[in-house]
C-alpha cells in the first residue's frame, strides 16, 4: 500500500433542483487491506432484499477506481424507482468518485488501495414522476458524492468549527417540528 488513510466518513447535501431530486450521500473511505477490506467484501457478497449494493460503474463492464459500492438509504420496492437509482445515480456516483480522484481529493496514486461505500439516499417520490429531469438528477448527485468524499478526505467539519458553530445550527427537521409543521 502506498498511502494508509486509516476509514474516513463524510456527508453532504445538495439540493436545489426539481422536487425528488436532492441528494444526501454518506461515504466511508478506506484502505482495503484493513477492516475496512473486509467490511467492503463482506457488503458486496452479503445481498439484503431491498437495499441491493452494486459497485458504482460507469456502464456495464467499466467499474471505477477507487472500488466503490453504491447502498440504498431506502427500501426498493420498485421496478421504476430501481432503474433510476441503477442507472441515473449509480452513473452519477461514479462520476463523482472520479471527479474526486480528478481534482485530487483522492490521491491518484492510492486508488488500487482504497474503497469507497456510499450510502445512497434516492427520494422514493421519483418513481412517480413522469417528467423527472435525470440531467437534474444526475448532476445532483454527481457534484453531492464528490463534495461528500472531499469532505471525508479533509475530515470537514473539523472539531473547531464544530465547537464554534454548535449552538447556531438547528437541524431543519426539529426546527419544523418545533413549529408543528410534522
């Protein structure tokens, strides 16, 4: 291994577009000859009914480097909801895991070392629509799974701005709860 890198998390949030189309991945890096390895080998070869992970590929037959597993948030119940998260964001992902290696967040020279799992958060609500902009789609979550890699790379948020930020955020979900909007 050239480079260990230990397993690094991040996340991010891009939305912006169209209803359905923001994305939310969660990533977690890490060198392949370690527990991270295992963990990694372990997902692909141990299916669950509903949350299937598949390698992010650019087509069929053209996996990207680093390794990379694309895992649904969401339960796939559905024939449409599936082709959209197989096809549009599983492209989408790994567009965004060679963005990462191209703008150097990823070091070109560890990508044989490292694996990358990507927790995939597709809005259910795209299965029922009919006019659903996939360029939209996939530009969400193209720019959404390399901002969440080059966050976990530069370990973003750090503690300080953590600390400093701790009492300005409020989650928008206890917000509204708070409000009586859910």
């Amino acid at each position: 291994m050239t480079n260990s890198i230990g397993i690094r998390v991040g996340e991010a949030l891009v939305a912006g577009g169209p209803p359905g189309t923001a994305a939310e991945p969660e990533v977690a890096i890490g060198d392949l000859s370690g527990p991270f390895g295992t963990a990694f080998a372990t997902m692909l070869g141990d299916q669950v009914s509903g949350h299937s992970r598949v390698l992010a590929l650019l087509n069929t037959d053209v996996m990207v480097r680093p390794p990379t597993l694309c895992v649904s948030k969401v339960t796939v119940t559905n024939e449409r909801y599936t082709n959209i998260l197989m096809g549009t964001v599983q492209y989408a992902t790994a567009m965004g895991v060679l963005d990462s290696v191209r703008s150097g967040s990823i070091p070109k020279a560890i990508v044989n070392d490292i694996g990358i799992i990507v927790s995939v958060w597709l809005n259910p609500a795209v299965a029922d629509i009919d006019d659903l902009d996939h360029r939209i789609l996939f530009d969400i979550h193209r720019k959404a799974t390399a901002l969440a890699i080059d966050k976990a790379m530069k370990f973003e948020p750090s503690i300080d701005w953590l600390l400093e930020n701790q009492d300005k955020i409020v989650h928008k979900y206890f917000e509204r709860g708070l409000k009586g909007e859910i």
